[in-house]
C-alpha cells in the first residue's frame, strides 16, 4: 500500500496490527519503520513510547535499540542493546543484536569482546547454537582483517570450531573460508 501512494492507509492498517498483537515486536517495528520511511519523526517516537510501554524485555529494549539507530541516536540506541542483554543474559538474540551495532559503528573491539561472550556462552538449544556459529564466523573475519598470516590461521581454525555433528562445516562456513583465503596474496 505504502509503495502504491496509499501511505495513510498503510499506516492504518500497520496501526490495526499493533492493536491486534500488541505482543509482537514486528509489528510496533514495521509502523515504527513506515513513519520515519514517511517523514513522520515525533508519529514514529510515540510509536516507540508506546511500545516500550507494551512490550516486555527484552523485546522492548531491542525496539527501542533498532528504533534509536534509525533515528540517530547512538548512544540511545548502545544502552538499549546493552540493557536488552542485561535483562535477559541466557538469550543470546540480544547480544547479536549488540554485536552488529557495534561493528556497524566500528567499534570492533568491544565487539569482538561481546561476540567471545556469546561463543562462549552456556546455552546450548537450536537458536543458541546458530548464533554461536554466526559469533565465530564473524569473529573470523574481524580476526582476518588483522591483514597477517598468522590472523588468517587464527581465523580459519575459529570457523573450524563450527564443524557440525556429521564432522563437517557447513555452507556459510564453507563460504566464509573461501572469502579469508581469496582475499590473500599468498
């Protein structure tokens, strides 16, 4: 709708949705996203505020985290990541969250800190284990990009930490090795 002109409408049926699962962060989230797409800056921090209010964490703060990047405001946006983590440590979908901001803004080390955190961490379900392999992966190319050779054996053998129950790497990680080593003069 939004696309074809018919923003209002858009925004009233992103607003319905809200209402009938006021549960569901994606919702706030997607009328959050089409107020600011439209220009709507103080619509889309109400939006916020009245989500905070509905959800409960760490869902709140990681709305209030994708919302205060979109808007700008940094700094908001690391303490919402931070205490999104902080109020549920055992879920390791927050700390992803943190981890890309933080690379996003380039702020590797506390990133790569926050990504040893993760791979290290006792939970160990379906989800838990995903974000452990994406942790390692990405901790692989931020170790790579040191430029050494010895970074790129570092690097390697942190992706080889990924091997799966059948002995092998799986196709990200595959793909992740082959970009460390195509990227080397050697």
């Amino acid at each position: 709708m939004s696309r074809s002109g018919k923003t209002d409408r858009a925004e009233d049926v992103l607003e319905q949705a809200t209402e009938a699962a006021p549960e569901l962060p994606q919702t706030w989230f997607s009328l959050f996203s089409h107020q600011v797409a439209n220009g709507r800056r103080k619509m889309a921090e109400r939006t916020l505020e009245k989500a905070a209010g509905t959800l409960g964490n760490p869902d709140r703060h990681l709305l209030a985290a994708q919302g205060n990047e979109m808007l700008g405001r940094l700094d908001d946006a690391e303490r919402e990541y931070r205490e999104a983590v902080k109020a549920n440590p055992d879920d390791l979908s927050p700390a992803r969250g943190l981890a890309s901001f933080l690379i996003r803004r380039g702020r590797l080390n506390p990133a790569r800190e926050e990504l040893r955190r993760i791979i290290d961490a006792k939970a160990d379900d379906a989800a838990a284990k995903g974000t452990k392999f994406w942790a390692r992966r990405t901790l692989a190319q931020l170790t790579a990009d040191g430029g050494s050779y010895r970074a790129l054996e570092q690097a390697l053998a942190i992706v080889d930490q990924n091997v799966g129950s059948d002995g092998k790497l799986g196709p990200e990680d595959v793909l992740v090795q082959v970009a460390l080593l195509a990227g080397r003069p050697e």
